[in-house]
C-alpha cells in the first residue's frame, strides 16, 4: 500500500520542496532519512559527491558519488554545487544541476547534509523546511558512535568535539527532532512533510 501523501488527497502544484536535514555523525540522521524515503516515494534524495573514501557495502551513484579531489575542486570552481563543504577532512557538495530539474518538476528533494551546507542552501535558495537531528545526549552519541565500530578511537574523539559544536547549530532550524526512540524520532518527521503539504498556500483548492 502506498503511504503517498499526494495520493491520500494533499495534492499541490509549483515547484518542489527541498527538505534540508543536519545532525552530528551518530545521531541517526541515515536511519531516518531511509525510511522517509520508503513512506513517500515521491520524495526523491539528493545523492552528494564527495572525496570521501567508499566504505564497505556502498555503492558509486546510490550512496554517494565517489569522486577525486581534483574533480571535486574542478566543480567547484566551476559553480557546479548548489552547496559543498569540507567535514572530517573529506568534501561534500550537492550538483546543481539534478537538483534543480527535480525542484522545478514539481519533486519534492530530500538534502542529507551538514550545517555549513545548510547555510549555503539558505543563501542561494532563500526557502527550504530545514530539519536537526539531535541525539539524546553527548553520552550516547559517543555509544552509538563507538558501537559501530566503523573509526578509530582518535576519529570518535574528534567527531563528539564536532558534534558539541554542530547541535549549537539546531536553533537555527524550523524543527528539531531528538531521536531518543527511533518510532517516535520517525513520527514526529514523517509529521513534519505531511504539515508542510498541507500548508495553504500549497494546496490546491477546489
């Protein structure tokens, strides 16, 4: 059964609505970015590329695009990401061009990306729904980090010194989720989408 929004009666016209969302490494932000995209699959997400090297599991052109520094720096130079920024010493940028035809499609895109790209978006755009993600505590974001046994102790260590100053960041945003219990972090953002296709200037009246 499809959980669409636009389906269930909510229907707009115009362009689409960028959904913007940051939180500190560990917090859960994937987790819930992947199972909105299930809940309304007329969202589409914005895929990054990034420097980053790929890690076990992931896939060029799903995840993320995988590319070099020079051709990261080249798209750079040349305009090409309508946001990008270094974090833990790896870059990230989101092409312009794909986002662009979905929005102006009338597509809804999801934006998984830190606060110094949040604040490009708010710039170049003007508008967006900009969503934080916050864990509980500092406490247990170290356990969840350390759980996952995917970085060294002296990467976790800099990712809570990171985290510390990112969710100074949250107030900054429209909504802010802290995702202690993972249904009830979930409910509250799918709540989030279904409020702002509903708002009035939105929707498409008889």
């Amino acid at each position: 059964m499809s959980n669409s929004v636009l389906e269930k009666g909510c229907a707009r016209t115009g362009e689409g609505m960028l959904f913007i969302v940051s939180a500190p490494s560990g917090a859960g932000k994937t987790t819930l970015c992947r199972e909105l995209l299930t809940r309304f699959p007329e969202m589409k997400l914005s895929i990054s590329h990034t420097t980053r090297a790929m890690r076990e599991g992931e896939v060029d052109g799903v995840d993320y695009h995988f590319v070099d520094g020079d051709l990261f720096d080249s798209m750079a130079r040349q305009g090409r990401f309508a946001e990008w920024a270094e974090v833990h010493d790896n870059c990230y940028g989101t092409g312009i061009e794909r986002l662009e035809e979905l929005r102006m499609a009338g597509v809804d895109v999801l934006l998984d990306i830190d606060y110094q790209g949040a604040d490009q978006i708010r710039s170049n755009y003007g508008h967006g729904i900009f969503v934080f993600i916050l864990p509980p505590s500092v406490e247990e974001l170290e356990r969840r980090l350390r759980g996952r046994g995917t970085d060294r102790p002296e990467v976790i260590s800099r990712r809570i010194d990171n985290a510390r100053f990112e969710m100074d960041q949250a107030s900054r945003y429209d909504y802010i989720i802290v995702n202690d219990e993972l249904p009830v972090a979930f409910e509250q953002f799918r709540s989030i989408v279904i409020a702002e296709h509903c708002r009035a200037r939105r929707v498409v009246t008889p």
